[in-house]
C-alpha cells in the first residue's frame, strides 16, 4: 500500500484588509500556512519568511525524524525572522503563526505555533488536532469561560506564541496516517468565523478543490473581515499524487495585495502582482505534471524565495540596487580602513550585506598608495569606524571625503624613529645670533623642545608608527 496526497490550497485577502499576510504552501510532501501579523510592520513578510524556510522539505525524503526537521526548519525561519528586524528596527513587531505538516508514508509530523489550526476527519468525525495558543483559549482551558463566550472575548485574538524572531518551541507531534483521511489547515479567518458544525459539512464536499472554494465562500459570506487560507489534503492509496507544488496568499506570484508604499513591508520587499477579481483557486489538482515541468517550477520557486530573502534580509527600499549605492567607512578583517559598498550588518541568511568597493589612501589611482590602519587613529575614531562611519553626502564622493577627515584629524602623533635614543629634550647650537640693530653678531643660542620618552611611546596607543 501507497499512501499519498491529494491535496488542494485557496488565499483570499477577505473583504476589509488590504493586503493579504498570509503564506501558504502545498506539495506532495509538506503543507503549511502561516498567518502574518503587525499591520504596518510586514506581517506578510514574516508568513513568507517562514514558508520559505519549510519549502526545501518538500523535496527531501524526510525518513525517521521528520519533528527533527519541522523543528529545525521553523528555528532556521524564525531567525531569519531575528535578522530581518535587526537590520530594519521598523519591521520589529512583525510575526507569524504556523501550522504544517509533513508526510512520509503512514506517518505525518504536525508542527504547530499560534492560532492557526488543523483538523482531521476520520470515520465520520470532524476534529481539531492543534491546540491554539491564544489568551481565551488558555482561560477556557481553566474552566474560566466556555467556548461561546470566547468568541466574542475582548481579547481573542490576544496570542501567547508566534515566531516573532524571539526563542520559542513550537508544539511538535508525529500522527498515523490511514487511507481516506482528510486534513484541513486554515488560518484564523475561517475558523473564526465560521462554525465547527459548518465546517463539518463542508469539509465532507469530495473534490479538494471545491472544498476548499467552498470555506473561502463561507468565510467571506460571514463578512470575510480577515484573511483567510485554506489546504484541503486527502490521504489516498493510489500509484501517485498530485507532484506540483501549490504556492500562495502574500508567498504566491499571484496575490495582489501590496502593502501600502511607505510602509516597512513596502520596504521589505513584498512581492505581490495585481489582483484580478472574481478570485481564482490558486491551483488545481490534477495528474503528475511532466517532471520537467516540475523541475521548471521548482527551479522558479527557488529562484523567487532567493530574490525575497536578498531583497528582505537587505531591510532597504525594495530593491538590492538600493543597497548597491550605499557606501560607508569601515574596517577590514586585518584592521585597515576602507570604503564599503553596500550596508552595514553581517550575512542575511549566507547572503552578503557589503563589500569592499575601495581602500583608505587618498590617491587610490597612484601605485603603492598607503592606506589607514586602525592603529594609526586616535581611539575615538578608531571606534567610529569600527562601527562604520556613514558619509555626510551619499555616494563614493561621499566616503571618500570621510577618509580624508581621517588622515587629516584623526592621526595619532608620529613615534620617534629611534625611542631608546630620545631624551626628554634636546639642545639646538647656532653659529649666529642677531643684535637689536638687527646686524648679525657671533655666538650661540639654545632651544628646548619636549618630545615623548622611550617609556611613555606605546605605537598604536598614543603615537604612531612610520614607514
């Protein structure tokens, strides 16, 4: 016996938002949603993040530890998470929730963090198998409200988890798959506004894809406020299932809803496409494509979550050309100074934020041009350009106006040539003096000049080295 999966998606921004945070993705191997959060601070790019970093397992054969691999998957998108707020402060607020699965023959590896959820029907029952991690879910835990009131709590949609880019655990389980199981993963925009018994009908409509049009019809007929995702996935014993892999909501080509244009997901990078109404299923199920097909598409998928992660992880103005007419002042592995190209920060995910584009001398087109070391400035602007020194006017113009002010006021004193041999003054002759009458007149005259001692010398402390 072979078990596969038959499965089919739908995204729709719902009726108010304007933009649609959630990410889904389904494939033969591995469904997963996540519904993004914080408003102007790209939740949409946190869900895309996230089902970026799950997407690879789809193509892996998972084996024996597939908690292993959901766990690692969801740690390695919740720090890139980590990453994006710390080179953009103004996405800090953004999260995701998530709810995935991963199948590998009769068994299934369910991960879980929010308020997103899965349910199962099985021999005629409909059953929520994820736990939310909500506020009101907490208190009808403690018998301190009922079901029914939860829904119309003031703080329902409060969450205790999500993948915001701080530590958390996500809630990992291994379940048994049988034939003729049938898997609905939603985001909250379903299932809180439409009834469990409702759901329990739908859910029973055979083909996948008309199922899943069918709780996007509801959810938007109940007012559709949020948005909302849906993956219907049956377990079927079959020679094989459907192979292309469905991509969608703010994660698909196809989503339409832009951020507005001065926001940090705007800035982020978000990558949307205008949206044609009436709303489309974003996939259909049918036979195994060509498997040159498939590659094609994977090829494009890889490609498309590369262009994202470059264009996020570089939290600039939508596009890495942005990035590429940055300069700043900065210090080299082996502590010279240099003009960089690019931003401050260290690698997004493997992918570099800068290079070097120049060194310090001040004639960089002459042969043998010296450039600064850090040991060669005073200790205030050796920490500045530890930190890198952003140039007052933008552009290469710029840094290298930076770099002169260096070498022209931020020199420490040269050292003496020879240390040991200096005195604590020295003793100047000469042959000739001049009178008051202004005539020159024979004898001599001596001057005294301080200069630093052999013990008070500390080369890249409080002098600096010549030649």
């Amino acid at each position: 016996m072979t078990l596969v999966l038959r499965y089919a998606a739908r995204s729709d921004r719902g009726l108010v938002r304007a933009n649609n945070q959630d990410s889904v993705y389904a494939g033969p191997r591995l469904l997963a949603l996540a519904d993004g959060m914080g408003g102007h601070a790209a939740g949409e790019v946190a869900s895309k993040v996230v089902v970026a970093a799950l997407a690879p397992l789809d193509d892996d054969e998972p084996g024996d530890d597939l908690l292993d691999q959901l766990r690692g998957a969801v740690l390695e998108g919740n720090g890139a998470i980590a990453e994006l707020v710390s080179h953009d402060p103004d996405l800090d607020g953004m999260g995701t929730t998530l709810t995935a699965v991963l199948f590998s023959g009769n068994r299934l590896g369910l991960v879980h963090v929010g308020d997103s959820r899965a349910y199962l029907q099985r021999g005629g029952q409909f059953t929520q198998i994820t736990h939310d991690d909500t506020f009101v879910q907490s208190l009808i835990d403690e018998g301190r409200i009922t079901e029914e009131e939860a829904n119309v709590h003031p703080q329902r949609s409060l969450l205790l988890r999500a993948l915001t880019g701080h530590e958390v655990e996500p809630s990992l389980a291994v379940r048994e798959a049988r034939a003729g199981d049938r898997y609905l993963l939603c985001s909250d925009g379903l299932c809180s506004y439409v009834s469990h018994e409702t759901l329990a009908e739908a859910i029973l409509i055979p083909d996948p894809q008309a199922c899943a049009d069918r709780m996007i019809e509801l959810a938007l007929k109940a007012g559709g406020p949020d948005n909302v995702t849906v993956i219907i996935a049956d377990v079927v014993d079959v020679d094989y299932g459907d192979d292309a892999p469905i991509v969608g909501g703010a994660a698909g080509d196809g989503s339409s809803d832009q951020p507005p244009p001065d926001s940090p997901a705007s800035r982020a990078g978000a990558i949307t496409a205008p949206r044609t109404p009436p709303p489309q299923p974003m996939a259909q199920v049918g036979p195994t494509p060509d498997p040159k097909a498939r590659n094609r598409k994977r090829v494009r998928l890889l490609v498309w979550i590369v262009a994202i992660l470059i264009v996020l992880g570089l939290g600039a103005g939508g596009t890495v050309w942005w990035v590429l007419g940055q300069y700043y002042v900065g210090a080299t592995d082996d502590n010279h100074v240099a003009i960089f190209e690019g931003v401050r920060g260290g690698p997004v995910l493997g992918i570099p934020l800068h290079r070097v584009a120049e060194t310090s001398c001040l004639a960089p087109e002459e042969a043998g041009c010296k450039s600064l070391t850090l040991d060669e400035l005073q200790e205030s602007a050796r920490e500045d350009v530890r930190k890198g020194v952003i140039p007052e006017k933008p552009g290469m113009d710029g840094a290298r106006e930076a770099v002169r002010r260096l070498w022209l006021g931020a020199l420490l004193p040269t050292c003496t040539a020879d240390p040991a041999s200096t005195a604590t003054s020295t003793t100047a002759t000469s042959a000739t003096g001049t009178s008051a009458s202004g005539g020159a007149v024979a004898g001599s005259t001596t001057s005294t000049t301080p200069t630093l001692t052999s013990a008070s010398q500390q080369p890249g402390k409080n002098c600096r080295k010549v030649g």
